[in-house]
C-alpha cells in the first residue's frame, strides 16, 4: 500500500531507487524520545540541509573534491539519522564518486550526481515536513 505522505513507500526499494523516507527510523526516534526529538532531529535536518545542498554545488563549481566529498558524507549520515534512505543513497554514491574523482574527468558525473541529491532534498524536506510534529522546533 502506498503512504500518500510517503512517495515511493509503496514501491519495493532498490538500491537504485529507495524509499524517501523510512518510517521505521523515524518511528525509532519517536520511541527514543517521543515527539520531541523527533521533532528536533527533523527541524534541525530540515534548518541545515540547504546550506550542505548549496556547499556541494558550490565546490562542485570550485572544483574542490574535498570538500564535495566531506558535505556528500556528512549529507548521508545525517540522512540516514533521520530515515531519508533516498537522499542518503544519493549522498553515498557522490562520496564515493567525489573520492575516486580526478579533477579533469569527472565533471559530468558529479554534475549529474549532484542534481540528483537536489531533487532528493526537495523530496525529502516535503516529506519531513509532514511528519514533523506540531509545534517542533530546533534548539
């Protein structure tokens, strides 16, 4: 059955096209420590995430492999942490794109790969936004 709040949830996961979010992690967190971290795990998701989505476009721009992989990692853990398995497969595969990269041979693929955790996040924030509890906000 398809969770309208959820896209993708009802299609069987592939490493190639994941679910956007995992109920179960977000279910772990709300057991954890009820609405209220879950509430701050997604607020403070949602508050960083543009800023990580804009540094990989800007050292995809500057060229800077580095950096491009240090955001991509840091993009995936947090991902993982809030259950967007989409836009934390989508991170994983720029790391690992950003490690093996050489400056003058990779462009389109990183490109390409980067584009792709946009239209992830744009997913992923609407789907967070809906299940964020009311009244959350990050501390």
């Amino acid at each position: 059955m398809t969770d309208p709040s959820n896209p993708g949830a009802g299609a069987e996961p592939t490493p190639e096209t994941p679910v956007v979010l995992d109920p179960a992690a977000l279910d772990r967190l709300k057991e954890w420590g009820g609405d209220a971290l879950l509430g701050r795990m997604v607020s403070l998701f949602l508050e960083l995430g543009p800023e990580r989505v804009a540094t990989l476009t800007e050292a995809l721009s500057a060229g800077d492999l580095e950096v491009l992989e240090r955001t991509a990692h840091s993009l995936k853990s947090s991902s993982g942490n809030v259950g967007a398995l989409r836009l934390s497969a989508d991170a994983a595969r720029l790391e690992t794109a950003a490690r093996a990269a050489r400056p003058d041979n990779a462009q389109e693929t990183l490109t390409e790969l980067v584009a792709a955790i946009g239209r992830s996040w744009e997913e992923t924030s609407h789907a967070l936004e809906r299940v964020r509890p009311p009244g959350a906000d990050s501390e």
